[in-house]
C-alpha cells in the first residue's frame, strides 16, 4: 500500500523533528516512490526520487544510503563529477578503514580515467597510502598517478621499492613495475634504460599491452624495423583494450610504416588498406597509404 505508505510518511514529515530524523523520513519517501513506480520508472518519477535524496543528504551528508541511492543515479547519467562528489561523502562519513580505502581506490581511478583530473589522482591515492602504506593495490596505482602527473621523482622510488622487494620472481606483477619504470627513463629522455626495462617486462609478460606498445615505438624510433615488425604482429593477436593508448587500425598502420621503411611496398599497402577497413576516417593511415603511390 505504497500511497497510503507515503501519506504517513509527509504526516511524520510534517512534526517537529531533527535533522537526522527528518533526512531518514526523506530518504523513505524516496524508496517508497521508487517501489511504487516499479521497473517502469519515468523522468518524472526518477526526479521526484532524486529529490528526496538529495533532500535527505543536504539535511545529514554522512546519509549513507541516500548519498549511495544518488551515486546510482549519477552512474547511470555517466555524470562522473557528481559520481566524485557521492564517493567523496561516503568516504568522509565511512567508519570502517577498509570501506574507505575501498571508495578511495575508486576514486583515484576515477579521477585519472574518467575526469582526466591527474593531480586530484594523486591526492587520493595518497590518502590511500595513509590508510594501506604497504599495499601493492595502493602503491603501483599511486606510482601510475605519479607519471601521469609527470612527478617521475615521486614514482621512480615506490618502483624501485617493488622491484626489490619482488627479488628474481618473475612475475606479471613485476613485469608491471619495470614497464612503468621503462616510462619514467622514456620520459627522461634515456632511450637506452628505458629499453632496457620494457625487454626484461617483455621477457616476464610477453602479454602486457602496454609494454608491445612502448616496445614497437621505441624500437621504430631507433630504425630497428625487424623487431618493430615482430612486436606489431604480436599486437594483432590480441584485442586492444582501452589502456594500451593504440587501435587495432593504428598497429595495422605501424606495421604499413615499417613494411614501407624495409621496402616491402605492396606489403605495406596491404597494412594500410586492412587499417582503413577498420578506420575509414583515419586521416593518419590515408595520407601514409597516398604516400606510397607518390
């Protein structure tokens, strides 16, 4: 009987009463909306809804419930700032230590993949390290945060720190670690180290994205087009996943690039014009494919 439900709820809603107590009577109204429309909500129902959370959580912002009934709603409006701010309250008003490293977890991958906000990244991932200082869950991210931010400084003695503490276990884990170490010496502009670190991550993790993709940019960039073509075809056997910063129509493109580079013409067509089947548009592959015919 969710309207008769709902009238007692605006009658108890109408008497004295404390914050707490009032934020609790919201939130029910909330739920008792959202039982009543059933899986067939409308817009206008969702807002009705989203009003009596929000009314709930301007009266107690530590309302767990409601802040987590409106991160709901943001997620499903991919509202991403609003998603931040929900987790943020929740993370403020949680008691249990590992709730909050568990929101603050979330957080700092959402600052560095949803919002692009590098900086902010690092801060939760900071706070993180507060709670969890030895944690590799904690750590290896807080390093990502650090070259994102470009604070190589920062970053290089966690690595550091891991590799060691790893000794000769060869392992994915590991693998990660000197990969991102191969980005620090990248970024350094020390071509020879960063090499050096991106091989001994392949020799460990021959699977790893995004060290292929470091190792066949940094070998073309230094003309050693054999081994390029080598980790390009490797790149072909597995699906690209959002990480890896290349398309599967980009790699057909570096292995054009390199085919044409070894003089192997109309192998390197065959590249671009495979690469234009998935990417029609790609500017990039056409203008490599029309310099072939020059």
């Amino acid at each position: 009987q969710w309207d008769r439900c709902f009238e007692v709820l605006e009658k108890a809603s109408a008497l004295d009463s404390t914050d707490e107590e009032s934020a609790e009577l919201e939130f029910r109204k909330g739920r008792v909306v959202a039982e009543r429309a059933g899986k067939d909500t409308s817009a206008e129902e969702k807002a009705a809804i989203r009003a009596h959370y929000e009314r709930a959580l301007e009266l107690v912002p530590s309302h767990g419930e409601a802040a987590a009934a409106l991160e709901s709603f943001a997620r499903e409006a991919e509202d991403w700032p609003r998603v931040a701010e929900l987790l943020e309250l929740r993370c403020h008003g949680a008691e249990d230590e590992n709730e909050c490293l568990e929101l603050l977890r979330e957080l700092g991958a959402l600052y560095r993949d949803k919002l692009g906000q590098a900086e902010r990244s690092v801060a939760t991932w900071e706070r993180a390290r507060e709670l969890a200082p030895k944690d590799t869950e904690v750590l290896v991210p807080l390093a990502e945060a650090y070259c994102g931010a470009d604070r190589l400084d920062d970053a290089e003695p966690i690595l550091a720190a891991l590799v060691e503490a790893a000794g000769n276990r060869r392992s994915k884990d590991l693998a990660r670690y000197l990969q991102l170490l191969g980005v620090i010496a990248e970024r350094r502009g020390d071509r020879e180290a960063a090499l050096g670190h991106y091989e001994k991550a392949y020799r460990m993790d021959s699977t790893s994205g995004p060290t292929l993709v470091a190792l066949g940019r940094v070998y073309s960039e230094a003309n050693d087009w054999q081994s390029a073509r080598r980790i390009y075809r490797s790149m072909l056997l597995q699906n690209p996943k959002a990480d890896w910063g290349i398309t599967r129509a980009e790699i057909f493109g570096a292995l054009g690039k390199i085919h044409a580079a070894l003089g192997e013409t109309a192998k390197a067509k065959s590249m671009l014009e495979r690469g234009l089947e998935i990417e029609p548009d790609n500017a990039s592959l056409r203008d490599a494919l029309d310099a072939l015919d020059l």
